[in-house]
C-alpha cells in the first residue's frame, strides 16, 4: 500500500501544471498573431508610399510633356502652380521655368500624420523651338 500513497503525494505535486503550459502556449501564439498584425500594417503602410511615389512621378512627367507640347509663345506661360489633392493628399505641383529652357516640375504631398514627400523632375527645352 505504500507505493500508492507516494504516488499520490507526487501527483498532487503536479496539480495545474497542465493549465500552466496552456497559459503560456496562449501567450506565445498571441506574441506570433501580433507580430503577423504589425507586420501587415507596415506591409500597407509601405504599398501606399510606393503608390504615391509613382503618382507623383507621373503627375510631374504629365506636366512636363504639357509644356513640351505646350503653343505657348513663351516658355514663361507655362509656370504655375496646379493643385492635384484630388489624386495625392494635399498635393501640389510646381512648374517653374529658369533661364535657358529649364522646366521643373516639383510634386509635394502629405499623408495625414506623416512627413512631407516631394519629387522632383526636370527637362530642359531649347527656346529656339517655342518661339
């Protein structure tokens, strides 16, 4: 009858032990869901600042070619500022004209609680052809 008792004594030692390892199973998977939740956020966050770069790079592309297709008896009257919001938030487009035929288009926009992006592109156009 002995062999039994110590048993006994050994599994009451062992009560909830199981319940334990349960509990910090559930801990680690939750660890693993959040770390995937995180990971999906920055996923997004990087797909939108892509997209608005190539926007943005088209949009300044698009202004470019209007001034190189542009019957304009100079190149002055191209210059100007165009807001594009409807396409990028709180988007600007800048189209200045220098000395000799340099054309700049400068895009700047801003997402809700995020820094200011801008891009750049420039073309130089021979005056001799617009007049």
């Amino acid at each position: 009858m002995k062999p039994t008792t110590k048993v006994a004594k050994n599994y009451k030692h062992q009560q909830g032990v199981v319940l334990i390892e349960s509990l910090v199973a559930v801990l680690i998977f939750s660890m693993g869901i959040l770390a995937l939740v995180g990971l999906q956020a920055a996923m997004i966050k990087n797909t939108t600042e892509n997209k608005q770069r190539a926007d943005a790079s088209f949009i300044a592309q698009k202004q470019l070619a209007r001034v190189w297709t542009s019957d304009h008896t100079s190149l002055a009257d191209s210059a100007g500022q165009i807001d594009v919001s409807d396409q990028l938030p709180n988007g600007l487009v800048n189209v200045i004209v220098e000395s000799r035929g340099l054309v700049t288009a400068s895009v700047t926009w801003q997402s809700p609680g995020q820094d200011a992006h801008r891009y750049q592109a420039s073309t130089y156009i021979d005056s001799r052809f617009t007049d």
